[in-house]
C-alpha cells in the first residue's frame, strides 16, 4: 500500500513538473515573439532614420525607449532624432544619458562624430572640436575622418 502511495505521489509530482516546463517554455516563447518584433521595430525604425524621416523614427524609438529605458542604443538614437528634428538641447540631453549609460562610446567613432556635430549645431564650439579631435585620435574609417576634418575646419573659420 505505501509503494502505491509513493508511485502516485511520483506520478503527480512528475506531471507537475512537466506542466510547469510546458507553461514555462509557452510563457518564453511568448517573450521571444515580443522581443523580436521590438528589434524589428528597431531596425526600421534606424532604418527611417538614415532615410531622414526623424519623426516616424522618434515615434518608434521613443515607443522603445519607454519599454527599454536602460538601452544606450535607443538613447543615443533618441539624441539623433531630436537633433535632426532641431530639439538640439533634448537631442544633446539623450545623447549625454546614452554615454551614462555605456562610457566606452567615447571611443566609438560613430558617436564622436555625432556628438561633436550636435554640439557644433548648439554652438558649443570648444566642445565640438574636443569630439572631431578624439575622430582623428580613434578613428580609421576615411568618411568619419573627412567629415571630422571638415568640421574641425569650419570651426577653425569661426571668429
């Protein structure tokens, strides 16, 4: 009688656990689904971007930003959009909050040259020229360089 007890008491436990894997693994495929659509969404959204359409990105990114308040990427994309979309201090504010966020993109060119221009468009010349300077420092890409030199001799021009 206490085998059979046992045997039962092993075969409920054993179907536990197996509902809670299946619900479990439902539950993450789910996840899954959702994640994928945000990084879909995202890369449309970098997509409009670079097609210069800022504020269907901002609406996207802005959308993922609010799911994904700790991403550097999404910060930093949220900076580009504003500024292209002339909100110059909110565009400087997010791209400060992506560089919080992941210090090391003061060694991405990339970002150098992003913010270094965004600074120039606010005027911040002195700080501007700090970021085309640190382009030329990191950089090996020939575009990037040419770009941070033509900026660095348009400020060079400013009385």
């Amino acid at each position: 009688m206490k085998g059979n007890i046992r045997n039962w008491a092993f075969l409920v436990l054993l179907l536990l656990v197996c509902t809670g894997i299946a619900v479990v693994s439902q539950l993450a495929e789910e996840q899954n689904k959702l994640f994928l659509k945000d990084y879909e969404d995202f890369r449309q959204a970098k997509k409009m971007l670079q097609a210069e359409k800022y504020n269907d990105a901002y609406s996207t990114i802005n959308t993922l930003f609010t799911k994904y308040p700790d991403s550097y990427e999404l910060a930093w994309n949220l900076g580009l959009c504003l500024s292209a979309m002339g909100q110059l201090p909110e565009g400087e504010s997010y791209m400060v909050r992506a560089r919080e966020m992941n210090p090391s993109l003061v060694l991405n060119d990339l970002y150098l040259l992003q913010y270094g221009q965004v600074e120039y468009n606010l005027k911040k010349y002195d700080v501007a020229k700090r970021y085309f300077e640190r382009v030329r420092e990191y950089s090996k890409d020939k575009d990037k360089l040419a770009a941070a030199e033509d900026a660095l001799k348009r400020i060079s021009n400013i009385p």
